[in-house]
C-alpha cells in the first residue's frame, strides 16, 4: 500500500514538474545559488587529532597531556651548511632564530644550537649558561667543541658529528589567544596570558577543549608554517627544510586539494567521452554533467551548513557521486530517449 502511494505521489509530482520546468528551474537555480553562498566558508582539515571524536577517552587523555605539558607537534627545521660552527654560519643561525622569534607568528619558543644548555660543574656550583652565547664569536670554536662534547645529548640530537647539520625547534602556542592583548608591559601581558598559559599540577582531570581555552586552530598553524618559510626564503648561505606534524598536515591539505581537482577534473573528462560515444547527443552530455555538479556543490555546501570539514576520507564523495549520478543519469536517458524514438 506505501509502495503503491509513494508511486502515485512521484507520477503526480513529475507531472507537475513536466508541466511547470520554467518555475522549476528556476528555483532550483536560486537554492543551488543560495547553497553555492556557503562553499567559501568550507573548510580542509587534515588533522589526525580529529579522527577521533573529542568524547573518546583516548582524545580527552591526550588533551588533558597537551593543557599540562603543552604541545608535543613541534616544527623542526633542519639548516645544513659547510660548517655550522663556523663564524658565518653561527651569525646567520642567530639572525634567522631571533627573526622566527620576532616575525613569525604563533612561536612560544625556539629551540636550537645557539641556547641549548650547557651546564659546567665547579667545586662549589653549577654554571648554566647557552652553549654558543651572544655575541657570535664570544667563544672559539675549540670552546664550542668542548662545550658539546661535554654534553652528551647535543650529539646527534641538535647537531651532527661531521658538524655539517643542525636543527631548530619551534614549540607553538598550545592555545589560541588575541595578538592585540600583547602589549610591552610586562604586568598587562601577565593578565592577559595568565589565565590562557596557566597549568595546575594539581589538576586531576583538565577541562576538555572547547569547555575552556581552545587550542591552537590548525589555520593557525598554517599560518606560521607560510611566515617561516618567508623567513628561511631570506636567509642565504644555509640550506633549511622543514619537518615536524604540523608541516605533514599542510602538506596532507595541499595535496587533498590538488588530487581533489585532478580526478575531478579526468572522471568528468571520461564521463563526456562515454555520454557522447553512448548517445551522440548534446543534451545527453549536458543533463548528466549538469546533474553531477549540482549533486557534488550541493554535498559541500551542506558540510559547510552543518558546520563539518572536509577531512581525508570525504575525498572519495566526489568520485562516487560522479559514479552514481551519472550512472542514474543514463539509465533514465536511455529509457527516455527509447521512449522518445518511438
């Protein structure tokens, strides 16, 4: 019986439709226009954190790691040169630290070669002092070689034993934050950042992100990926590369984005091919590829309504709705236009 309504319904409702395209059309013109609005607003995210769901306790456990230890997605530029020790090359390590500190956005703290530890024991004290310290040239190279063999941990680590590489660290904000409240008073930047930065050792079960302070956005991080690499694009004599998750997470969005288009664009190339080999008709080509787009902005403009991302998996909805749009597509031409030729 529901069958024999829905039915009834669909050949009354096609129809209306038949009788009225004009209308029709254009409504559905301005729908797809109205949802179109919405596409500017979608967003790419490729970040591993959000395959699982933040009400999971294995999410909850590690962002209750990041509110108390901060964050563990570091950057890492690797800086290769002849000789990192030598003179030019500490210069122009120090010039580019001291500019990602000052001109990148996003930075809570860098990390390499010229303030690494270097802790000297006496009879009656420890001296903690940077290993290279400022000015460059402070002290000699056979000084410096001292300094890193005796710390152990340097080897390997932040530099390399033929003294030809060496790395920077760059720890970002673990929160997000308003750059304006930043101002040159010290009391004032407490107050600002207090509350954001703070973590308590006695905390028991940190609030999840989103009932408190939010974490850095990864639009965020991206951000101070492209300022970094404007910054080491400036820099001569030292070779840099970046490595680190969040710089796999830019990658991972630029390559979504660039295979999305690509198999976009030969599915659609190839759908043409077979609609003009099967019917040899224009109005075959147009109404299915017509149907396709309609059907895929139609996809993305809802996610971009609900308030979803585009994350890794949704790559594949183009291709499948390409398949089965198109596939629905012919089976109705050919019944029409069988219908029609007779």
């Amino acid at each position: 019986m529901q069958s024999t309504r829905l039915a009834n319904w669909l050949e009354r409702y096609t129809d209306w439709v038949m009788r009225h395209p004009w209308p029709v059309l254009a409504s559905l013109l301005l729908f797809m226009v109205a949802l179109a609005s919405q596409l500017p607003h979608l967003q790419i995210d490729t970040d591993l954190e959000h395959f699982i769901d933040e009400s999971k306790p294995a999410r909850q456990a590690y962002n209750a790691v990041k509110e108390t230890y901060g964050r563990n997605d570091v950057i890492v530029v690797g800086i290769e040169a002849a000789d990192v020790l030598s003179d030019e090359s500490l210069t122009r390590l120090a010039d580019l630290h001291r500019r990602i500190e000052q001109q990148v956005p996003w930075v809570r703290r860098v990390d390499s070669l010229l303030n690494a530890p270097y802790q000297e024991g006496t009879a009656d004290s420890l001296n903690v002092d940077d290993l290279v310290p400022e000015p460059v040239g402070t002290l000699s190279r056979a000084t410096i070689e001292d300094r890193i063999a005796a710390t152990p941990a340097l080897e390997g680590l932040v530099v390399n034993a033929d003294r030809t590489f060496t790395t920077l660290v760059i720890e970002p904000y673990t929160y997000d934050f308003d750059p304006q409240a930043v101002t040159d008073d010290a009391t004032a930047f407490d107050d600002a950042f207090g509350d954001a930065f703070a973590t308590s050792s006695t905390a028991e079960a940190p609030a999840p992100a989103g009932e408190g302070d939010t974490f850095l956005p990864i639009e965020k991080m991206f951000e101070l990926i492209t300022a970094l690499e404007a910054e080491m694009a400036v820099t001569e004599g030292l070779d840099a590369v970046l490595a680190g998750m969040p710089v796999i997470n830019q990658q991972l969005e630029a390559t979504m984005k660039s295979e999305m288009q690509t198999f976009i664009g030969l599915t659609i190339a190839l759908i043409i091919t077979v609609l003009i080999v099967f019917f040899r008709r224009v109005s075959a080509v147009v109404i299915p590829l017509s149907a396709v787009l309609l059907a895929i902005l139609a996809t993305f403009a809802s996610l971009s309504l609900a308030g979803q991302t585009v994350q890794m998996p949704l790559i594949l909805v183009p291709s499948f709705l390409l398949a089965i749009t198109v596939g629905d597509a012919i089976h109705v031409l050919t019944h029409f236009f069988r219908a029609y030729s007779t």
